[in-house]
C-alpha cells in the first residue's frame, strides 16, 4: 500500500516538474517581433482632392435684339472671330418696311408742323394746335429712331475676340429675343486662357487659399499632368443654403442633408491646347509643404490618454526585440507620412507598425506574422 502511494506521489510530482519545465521553455523560445520601418527624412506634402470642371476664361451667348428669322450665318464652329466681325444676318423686310413707314408719317408730321407754325404766327392757329403738330412731330421722329435702330439689329457682330465653339443656329430659323430665354444664335468663347471650377468640401475648403498651386488630370489625357492655381474662393456654398429667404421648406430640408460644397476657381495654363470647354479635371490642390521634415508611417502613430506616441524598437546583443513608448507632437499629415516636429526619434530608428505581433520559434517554419490588438489605439484621424 505504502509502495502504491509512493508511486503516485512520484508520478504527481514528476508531472508538475514536468509542466513547469514545458512552460519555461514555451517562454524561452516565444519572443515578441514587430514588423518595422525606418523614420525618414523626406518632403512631406499635404493634398486636398476635389472635382471640376474645364471653362474658357470668357465666353458670351449671341442673340438677338428683335424676333426674326436667320437670313445668314457667315461663321461655322471653331472659326476664330474678332470683336465687330459680323456673325448673323437676319431677314430684314418686315423691319425695313417699317423704317420706310416711318420715315413717311415723319415727312408728313414735318410738313404739318411747317404749315401750323406759318399758321399760328400770322394768327390764324391756336398754340394749342401748334403745339399738337410739334408732338406728332416728336412723335414721328422717334418712331423712325426705333425703326433704323431695329433694321441695324438686323446685322450682328461679334462682341469680342474668340473661338465659334458648337454649331450656330441654322439659316431659317426664327430667333425669338426675350429677357430671360432669348434664342442664341451661337457662342463664342476665348480660349486663350482657361480655368477649372472646382467645388471642394466644407471640411477642405479652411485648408484652401488663393494664389496655392494644383495639378490635375482629364480623362481624355490620362498621362498628361497640367497645373492650376487658386484665384479665386467663393464665399458662399453652391446651393446658397445659408440665404433661408431665397430656398424654399422643401429645398432647405434637403440641403440641411447633404454635404456642403465651395466653388473654387483655379487658373490652367494650356500651352499645348489641349484642354475643352466641359473636360472634368481631378485635382490635388497643395494645401502644406515641408521640406526635409523627419517622417513616420500613419500606420506607426498610437495614442493614449497622454497623446500620441510611436514605439521604438531596438535589439539586445541576442537579437530580441524591445518597444519603448515615444510620445511626438505630430505636424503635417501627408497621404501615408506623418511629420513629427518633437519627439525623441531621429532619421533611421526603427518603429513598430504593428499593434501586437508573437512568434514561436518552431522549426518547421512555423505560422508568422502577429496577432493585432491591445498595444495602444489607433492612429488619430
């Protein structure tokens, strides 16, 4: 009996003796790793991304003054006009029959005022019947005024220098005038100088200030980089949405629900020509630069309730790893960069760009990389 107990107090001993020598060598060969990367010095530039699109610097519609039908267009699309060039001829009969009436009745008020005067200053007219001649006697005179005015409406110039851009108006179509929808007989527009408009973010459009340089791609030239430059930022948003007066319950219900946008207007040379009115320019709008500044990954930045911090990672003479908490004041923020404008790191440290990482020493090659989670927050954005 006493043998039996001996041999199980030997087994329960040897397999504690057991366990503990397993869990000190599972420590002896498990060692953290961290997967790294060099602090850097580099420029470090900061982007704002927006959408627009390709305008002519100046563009104007012509149209008519009177309703009539096109007699002539003598300019076809992408003639180049100057300012006084005639663009449009329009049928004119009607106009100068009425131009012949009226310098007619003018001819006959003229000799009635001749006969009433004669008349009134021998006393044989009342000044109020000199009086009524001289009025029909205006009268005439500007009616006739309106009616050599319309008939020169029936040759249009253009009014300025430019570029025929789309097809004008066909010959015999009627163009109709009007205030606030007038037919346009053609457009012409400058191209000589060309602009983006852009509508960039509420949360962009504090980052963005004129004279601050962009480059931008077309579709049509997906290889070709053209730049632009800020000259001019709109101080109210593309809806209006604040102006409560000019919206109506429907409109302002909507806005309150979309994003808010800000006309930027950009400047883009085009030697080459190759930009068109309507191309969509995608652009990167500089909004910071450093030069030479000392850079970490995005991915590297942590922070806890002291701030923002890295990890720097060193090795003993064993080759083991150690992270060590450095905590940095963070400045420009570039697409994958971050500066760091003070902090105890310099060019060449290595930092970990992981949260977590274990590896075992197995010597089959074992599972590597490491497990993410619990070495600090996120990076701040």
């Amino acid at each position: 009996m006493k043998f039996k107990i001996l041999i199980i107090l030997c087994l329960i001993i040897g397999g504690v003796v057991g366990y503990q020598y397993y869990n000190n060598k599972i420590e002896e060969e498990t060692v953290k790793t961290y997967e790294t990367e060099k602090i850097i010095r580099m420029d470090l530039t900061k982007t704002v991304s927006a959408t627009g699109t390709v305008q002519p610097r100046d563009s104007v519609e012509v149209s008519s003054k009177i309703t009539a039908r096109v007699k002539e267009i003598p300019v076809k699309e992408n003639d180049r006009v100057v300012a006084g060039q005639v663009v449009a001829i329009l049928e004119g009969k009607d106009y100068e029959a009425k131009r012949d009436q009226a310098q007619f009745t003018l001819t006959n008020a003229s000799q009635k005022l001749a006969r009433t005067k004669h008349l009134y200053e021998i006393g044989a007219k009342s000044l109020e019947e000199y009086q009524d001649a001289q009025y029909d006697y205006d009268k005439a005179k500007s009616a006739l005024e309106v009616a050599e005015s319309d008939l020169n409406e029936m040759v249009i110039t253009a009014p300025m220098d430019g570029v025929v851009v789309g097809e004008p108006l066909t010959p015999g179509s009627m163009a109709v005038q009007g205030s606030s929808n007038p037919t346009v007989i053609l457009r012409i527009a400058d191209l000589s100088e060309k602009l983006v408009k852009a509508k960039v973010d509420e949360t962009d459009i504090g980052s963005v200030k004129v004279g601050e340089r962009a480059t931008f791609t077309v579709d049509a030239y997906p290889d070709e980089e053209f730049s632009a430059q800020v000259i001019k930022i709109s101080q109210t948003d593309t809806n209006n949405s604040w102006n409560v007066n000019s919206n109506s319950t429907s409109t302002s219900s909507n806005s309150s629900n979309s994003v808010i946008y800000y006309y930027v207007t950009f400047h883009a040379p085009d030697p080459k020509n190759l930009l068109l009115p309507a191309m969509t320019a995608r652009l990167d709008i500089v909004v910071g630069q450093v030069k030479n500044a000392l850079c970490v990954p995005i991915t590297a930045i942590k922070t806890d309730e002291k701030g923002s911090y890295v990890e720097k990672v060193t090795k003993d003479e064993t080759g083991r790893q150690s992270a060590e908490k450095v905590y940095i004041t963070i400045g420009l923020y570039g697409e994958d960069y971050v500066e760091v404008v003070k902090g105890n790191l310099k060019a060449g440290d290595e930092i970990s760009t992981t949260y977590e990482a274990s590896q075992s020493k197995i010597p089959s090659g074992g599972m590597g990389g490491g497990r993410r989670g619990g070495m600090g927050g996120h990076p701040p954005f």
